[in-house]
C-alpha cells in the first residue's frame, strides 16, 4: 500500500512539474524578453503606418468584421452548443457520458474569457494604437508602470480575443482523461486559435505580442484547475499520469466512438489556412516583406489548397468505401453467423422429429396388416400426406444444417441437371411434363457437389409443384459471362406487393402444400457459392433464374 502511494505522490509530482510549472516558467521567459528587449514594440512596426499615423488593419473588413468579430461569434457558438448538450444529456442518456467533459470546456471558456475581460477592466492597461509612439496620446510605460494620469480608462491588456483560442487548450486535459493515445495532439487547435486570433489583433494594433503569452498562461492555469476541480467531482475522470497507470478504470472510461484525429486534422488544417490567408492580405494590403512576396504566398496558397482538396476527396471516397466494404462485411459475418446458429438448431429439432416420423410410418403399416379396410381407407391417402410432407420438411431441414466440405469445388451443370430431372421423374411419375430446352455440351461453375444437387431438386420440384398436374415446366442454360444461368418456367403467379428479396423467401410458401424453406435454403447456398437466385413474372410463367459463377474446366 504505501509503495503504491509513493508511486502516485511520484507521479503527482512530475505532472506538477510537467504541465504546470515548466509552461508556465517557459511563457514567463518569453514574456520577460519581450518586455525588456523592446522587442514587444518594434514587432508591431510594420504593421504602422508612420504617413497616416495608424495601422492601416484596424479598420480593415476582413480583420475587423470577418477574423475578429466572426471568429469572436464563431467560439461563442461552439461554447453554446456544448452547453445545450449538457442540458440535453438530462433526457438524452446516451450523451451522458460525456456531459461531465462538455461542461468542463464551458466552463473553462467562461472562465477564461471573463476572467481576462476583468482583468482588462482593472489593469488601465491602453491599446498600443492609443500609445504614443503608434500614434495615440498615452505615454507608453513598461507593463508593471502605472499609466499616468489622466488616463484612467485604458482596456488593452491582456488580449481578449486570444482568450477565445487560448481557452480551447481545455480540449488537452479532456484527451487526457478519457485515455486518448497521444494527447499533446489536442493542444493544436486551441494553440492555433489563440495565435490566430492573437495575430488578427497584432495585426490591427490591439495588442503587444506579450499580451497574448500572458493570455495564454491564464488559460492555462484555468485549464488546469477546473481539471482538478471537475475531477474532484467526479465529472471528470481521474489521470494522474496515463504513462504509470494501466488499471482497470482505463476500460470503464467512455471512448470517442468517431474518428478523432481526422477531425483534429480537419479542424488544424482550416484554421491554418485561414490565417495564411490573412496573412496574404496583410501582406498586401500593408505592402509587408520582400519584393512579389505576396505573389509567391499566392503560390504557396495554391499548392496547398489544389492538393489539399484532391487529398481531402480521395481520403473521403476512400473512407466511403472502407465503411461500405466494412459494412457488407460485417453483414454476411451476422448472416453466416446467424444461418450457422439456425443450423444447429435444424439439426437438432429435425432429429426430435424424424424418430417420432418413422414410429408414426411403423404404426400406420402395421394397422394397415391388422385392418386391410384401413388401405382403401380415404383418410389414408391425407395421412401419408402429411407425413410426407413432414419428411420433407426434415429433410429441407436437415440440408440446411449439413455443411458443405467442399464449397470451392467445379461441377458441370449439364450432367447435373439431367440427373435432377431424371430423379424428379422417377420419384413423382405423373402426367407432369419437364422440357429440357437448348444446353450446351459443358458448363462448369463454382459450387460444392452436394450444394449443386440441393438447388436443382429444390428448385425443380418447387416448379413442377406448381405447375400442377398438366403444366409444363421448361428448363435452360444460357451463358452471361462471367456467370451460366440456369433458367426454369413454370406456369403460375407471384404475389404482387414483393420485393426481389422477399419474392425469393416467401413466394414458395405461396404455393398451396408449400413449405417456404426451399428456396431459402437454395438461396443461402447459391448466395456462398457467388451466386444468385431470382424470380421474374412473364405473361403468366414464374421464371427462376439460378446464376452460378463460371470456371474452366479441370484439368
């Protein structure tokens, strides 16, 4: 116990270290070499304009209305929507698993924007357009100097709209806790955003570039201490240290079910263009840089941009399709899975039935010896019927659940369908007719041998069953490359209101004594074989279309 304490106090420590006291000391740097380097100053001289006494961005449409007010607007209704999906999580439950983490970023923007709002309310900190040397009327003076009288109204510092970039480095603690891979990755748009909208206001002379590290700092320190507070709560989860801890809770912790670095990406990506294109505007509309630099940033912009959407469009039909491939994948595993399920249980109720079937079939011939009446006997004939049609229901039950050794066999179809034909006749030798219409001399297809033979009887029969007693049943085999399709006519109708699959399980039942298992027995196998069956209606004829793919012949 106190080895495990020692260890959690160790990893305490080093997370205090890491993520609080050497970012903050690293900004403090920074901040202290801007300050007294002068450095903080003249990084804002070549976006002022000593001619016209002012930056030329402040006013500016793009900076002012679209970067400015629009980003401001923007961050204020992704912190609503967050708030609505907390409230929304007290009916919606699924969504509660992550209420606790959506309030946490509220909380932070809140936070961390009116925090820094009042901060520039109580510093009289000025603008540098209000400064003297930028053009404006108040003496400039170091950030720790009061600014004299009798300018007592100054808002300027720290940066205000940074803070609604800065704030989302919250979105770092949330990887954190909920145990995602790589966390540091979720400190980019947050980073990104403060830079960017820090920049729109350097830009427009609304702010020193200190002012922004100073922005960054307190969000930082807000970040973390809703995290410990929040945590201590229990409406975030606990990570210490993920690098030390690999217990248990890790799984019970909710995972992004979406892919979160794609989005991640997407989200970088459109901030980053977004302030490369301010900058091309910047650049020409202060006349910055190097001679053409506008022009090659044009360059730069087009070689991002025309790749970047070719990228985006293929890794989007690429996902598409992954997702459909996946998709049908999973499908058949359910269905293979469910038939193999269906199987077992066939098997298992076919064998309960068909020792009672062959008990009743004893029965019945020795009450026919002992009770010669019973022969001519007219219920006699609806007896052996139905127990007929239960033997045949066993035996459809039976194919079901008997597996196929080989499923990747090359059978030919012609001596295979003469066979079934030949079979059908013997075993129902009534005035039934079955046309055997143009064959080739061969045709191979993929399919196991006792599948094969469990299609054309099923199949076979249905028909003949339905055509009746003077029906004519017609049978064919035509090649469509890549496949042979086996054809079979018989006079009848199918029920309207089907759709092809439901015509291809049901429409069987139709049929008066059907039993419906044939045809969805001969579709599964057909189906595993990589083929098909179908049924069309043609002017009073049901044609059963059976497509099986081709091969060559063994060698």
């Amino acid at each position: 116990m106190s080895f495990r304490m020692g260890s959690e106090s160790t990893a305490r420590g080093r997370w205090l270290v890491t993520h609080l006291i050497v970012p903050l000391a690293g900004l403090g740097v920074l901040i202290a070499l801007l300050e007294s380097t002068g450095l903080d100053s003249r990084l804002l001289e070549p976006f002022y304009s000593p001619i016209s006494h002012n930056f030329p961005a402040r006013k500016d449409w793009f900076f002012r209305h679209f970067l400015h007010e629009g980003g401001k607007w923007v961050m204020l209704s992704t912190t609503v929507v967050l708030a609505l999906l907390v409230i929304a999580s007290i009916w919606i439950r699924r969504w509660r698993s992550w209420s606790g983490s959506a309030a946490y970023l509220v909380a932070c923007v809140a936070a961390t924007t009116g925090f820094i709002g009042w901060l520039k309310a109580v510093t009289n900190r000025y603008p540098p357009w209000d400064i003297d040397r930028f053009g404006g009327k108040v003496p400039f003076t170091p950030l720790f100097t009061p600014t004299p009288e009798p300018f007592t109204n100054g808002n300027g510092f720290p940066a205000g709209h940074a803070s609604a970039g800065f704030a989302w480095v919250a979105l770092y603690f949330v990887a954190r806790a909920h145990g995602i891979t790589q966390a540091h990755w979720f400190l980019a748009p947050g980073l990104l955003l403060g830079v960017s909208f820090g920049w729109v206001q350097h830009v427009r002379g609304a702010h020193f570039p200190s002012h922004n590290l100073w922005t960054l700092a307190i969000a930082w320190c807000v970040a973390i201490s809703f995290t410990w507070l929040f945590s201590a709560c229990g409406w975030l989860p606990k990570r210490t240290d993920l690098s030390s801890r690999r217990d248990d809770t890790l799984a019970k912790t909710p995972m992004m079910t979406i892919a979160v670095r794609s989005w991640l990406a997407g989200v970088c990506g459109l901030i980053a263009g977004i302030t490369l294109f301010a900058v091309d505007t910047a650049v020409e509309l202060l006349d910055l840089g190097f001679a053409r630099m506008h022009f090659w940033l044009e360059c730069v912009e087009f070689v991002i941009i025309g790749p970047g959407l070719g990228v985006t469009c293929l890794l989007l039909v690429e996902r598409i399709r992954v997702a459909r491939v996946t998709a049908a994948a999973r499908a058949k595993e359910e269905r293979d899975r469910r038939f193999f399920v269906l199987g077992r249980m066939a098997a298992a109720v076919a064998h309960e039935v068909r020792n009672p079937l062959h008990t009743l079939r004893l029965v019945m011939d020795e009450l026919r010896f002992d009770t010669p009446s019973l022969r001519v006997h007219p219920s006699s004939q609806h007896i052996d019927s139905s127990l007929h049609r239960i033997d045949r229901a066993v035996e459809l039950v039976y194919q079901l659940a008997r597996p196929s050794a080989d499923d990747e066999a090359s059978m030919d179809l012609v001596p295979a369908i003469r066979e079934a034909v030949t079979d059908e006749k013997i075993r129902d030798p009534v005035s039934r007719s079955i046309d055997l219409g143009s064959m080739p001399t061969e045709a191979f297809v993929r399919c196991s041998t006792s599948g094969l033979r469990i299609m054309l009887d099923n199949l076979l029969r249905n028909a003949v069953e339905a055509a009746g007693d003077h029906g004519t049943v017609s049978l064919t085999i035509d090649e469509r490359f890549p496949d042979w399709l086996v054809r079979i006519s018989n006079p009848g109708e199918i029920p309207l209101g089907f759709s092809t699959t439901a015509i291809a399980e049901e429409s069987a039942s139709r049929k008066v004594g059907g039993l419906g298992l044939g045809l969805a027995i001969s579709r599964h196998i057909a189906a595993n074989a990589g083929g098909s069956i179908e049924l069309t209606q043609n002017e009073g004829q049901v044609i059963t279309t059976l497509r099986l793919p081709a091969v060559e012949k063994p060698r």
